[in-house]
C-alpha cells in the first residue's frame, strides 16, 4: 500500500520527529517518551467523558475515541499518540459477540474452540472498520508533528482470549490446542492475524505513522512453543502494513526470553518490559534494532527520588541501544496520579 501524499509521515509533519527517529535508529534532539496506557483511567478528563458509555462503545465512537487519545498528549506533552482502542475491537467489527467486562476483562458469548467454531468465524470486512479510519483521520488532524502510534493486539492474545472465552492465569487452552488439534490452531491463528493486520493496516491508511503489535499473553509460552506456533502469525499481521514504511514496534509482557524472536518478525523496535533489565534486552537484541521500555510502572507511586533515580537509570541503559523510546514495562495503572506522569515527561525531554 502506497500511503496518500497528505499523510502525515509521508508529508513531512512526523518523519522527523523525536519518536520516529528512535525508533529507527536515528539520532533524535531529545529522548522521545510515551506510555502504554496513557489515555485512560489516570486520567480525570477520561473518566469524565466516558462516564455512562461502554469501554467497546467508546472506542467504536470515532470522536470519542479521538479525544480520549488526544488527552494525555495534552497533559503530559508526550511524544506520541496511542489510539485508543482495545485487543478485542477487531472482532466486535467482525460481529463477534464479545464485551469488556468490568472487573474481568473481554468476555466472549461463545468461545471458538472446535474445528466447526472456527470454520464459521466471520470475516472481518474491509467497511467494518471505516469507524477506526474516521477516528484516526480526526486524531492526526489534531495532532500535526505529533505521532499517532496506530495499535493491534497479536494474534496469539487474540487467539487466547477467543479460546479461552475471557481473560487466563495459564492460557491452557490456547495452548493445549496448538499441540493437540495443529490444524485447528493454523486455522484459528491465521484469522486472528489477518484480523489484526487490517486493524493496524486502516490505522496506518487514516494517518498513523508507526505501529505497535501487543502480545499480552506470549509470556506463557515457551521459546520453541512460540517460535513454531505463533511468530509466523505476528509476522503474518505485519505483513499488512510492512509495505507502507511506517516503523514497527512489538511488545509482550512476560517475554524476556522471547525478544530475539520478537525481533525476528520484521520490527524496527522491540518493547521490554520491567521483568527484564534494560541492558540485558539490548545484549540480546544487538544492534539491528531499537528498544521501546521499561519503567517499572510500580515506582510511579514510590517517592519521587526513588522513580527519578529509576528513570535516569533506564535512560543510561538505552543509551547502549541502537534506538530508544523511554515507556513504561506495562500499562499506566489507573491509580496513578497523572501530575507524576507529566514529571516524569519534563525529567526525561530535560536529559
């Protein structure tokens, strides 16, 4: 896909900036940051737009949805939009019955467990997600030189959540199944990919100028498990936007023995998390890409001297990187107080 001539990384407003330069591997005039989760329940401004309105709901409202990704860009002055979204999106648009339960996470009406479950899933039309291209197209109008990081979970946390039915400690069924049924998994992984690559490949089409692939549940797996049943499936979701120029960006929680695989799908950065230590990931990665992490995001709520000693500690780290986006190594929790996430925004542009 050739992106249109008024988009923003193609005209000039983001190629340049301080995140996509990280990302691959130039030398940016300050240290780029964002944070997983940033639009959302730390915020005030969040809890009062959606109050009364569903969590699918909100992200299938495209003017909704742009505000709330265009919040935390305002507040904290980060370097990068997340869009707002969730995992599950992609298959609410292909008409699954699915919902985010409050206090549980995304809930099926029928988990997709049989050979026939999955021969009947539905295809995810390309119409279905002219919402998501609308929200994106108001987002970047508003954002100018600011990047719009378009977002997509991985198939295998799609597949296990359509497994499973809702949120697992151990992912066994996911992972029961692509040992006993092969055939089945193939199937069922193939879907996931291609669903998740039409969602960011529409998010990148409206204006997002990177991607991020968000694999929840790979840390249950191991090496040779994950490198024979689901890498070929995330560089499978890839492919739909590899063509497009726009730099890619894989993370998984749980995965520190996982990253030279991630990498291996075709990224220009991969994410840490804060399981590992910085420099740890880089040795394993070497230099052909960028690294994205890893504020542990429980120092958020310790003294301040204790998460600006944390920070500049992770800041020295990356800089033995090829690349370095400053993050944290999950979501923000929603109990943090925002005014430290805007701290934390001014120490790192300040170093």
């Amino acid at each position: 896909m050739t992106l249109s001539q008024n988009h923003p990384f193609v005209d000039g407003r983001t190629s340049d900036s301080a995140l996509i330069q990280a990302l691959t591997g130039r030398t940016p005039s300050h240290h780029p940051v964002w944070f997983m989760r940033q639009a959302g329940r730390s915020l005030p401004e969040y809890l009062k737009l959606r109050e009364g309105v569903s969590m699918l709901d909100s992200c299938l409202d495209p003017a909704m949805a742009s505000e709330i990704t265009l919040q935390p860009v305002r507040r904290h002055k980060v370097d990068a939009g997340i869009f707002f979204s969730d995992i599950v999106i992609p298959l609410r648009l292909a008409g699954i019955g699915v919902d985010i339960v409050p206090g549980v996470g995304p809930v099926l009406d029928k988990p997709i467990r049989t050979a026939e479950d999955v021969a009947n899933l539905p295809e995810l039309t390309d119409e279905s997600l002219d919402p998501i291209r609308e929200a994106v197209a108001l987002t970047v109008a508003e954002l100018g030189s600011t990047p719009l990081i378009g977002f997509a979970g991985a198939p295998f946390t799609v597949a296990a959540y359509m497994v499973e039915g809702k949120p697992s400690r151990d992912h066994l069924g996911p992972r029961t199944m692509m040992h006993s049924e092969p055939e089945v998994w193939d199937k069922l992984m193939s879907w996931a990919a291609d669903a998740s690559g039409k969602f960011l490949r529409a998010q990148v089409e409206a204006g997002a100028s990177a991607a991020q692939l968000f694999d929840s549940w790979a840390g249950s797996l191991s090496l040779p498990d994950y490198q024979r049943f689901v890498a070929p499936y995330s560089s499978r979701a890839l492919d739909f936007v590899r063509d497009t120029g726009v730099p890619l960006i894989h993370f998984g929680t749980g995965t520190g023995e996982l990253l030279t695989a991630m990498r291996d799908s075709g990224v220009d950065t991969v994410g840490v998390d804060y399981r590992i230590p910085l420099e740890t990931a880089i040795e394993r990665l070497g230099q052909s890409v960028s690294v994205q992490g890893n504020i542990d995001p429980a120092l958020l709520t310790a003294p301040w001297e204790v998460l600006e000693a944390h920070v500049r500690q992770v800041v020295a780290s990356g800089a033995k990187a090829r690349g370095h986006v400053l993050n944290l190594g999950h979501g923000v929790p929603p109990t943090t107080d925002p005014t430290v996430l805007t701290r934390v925004v001014e120490l790192i542009h300040s170093l």
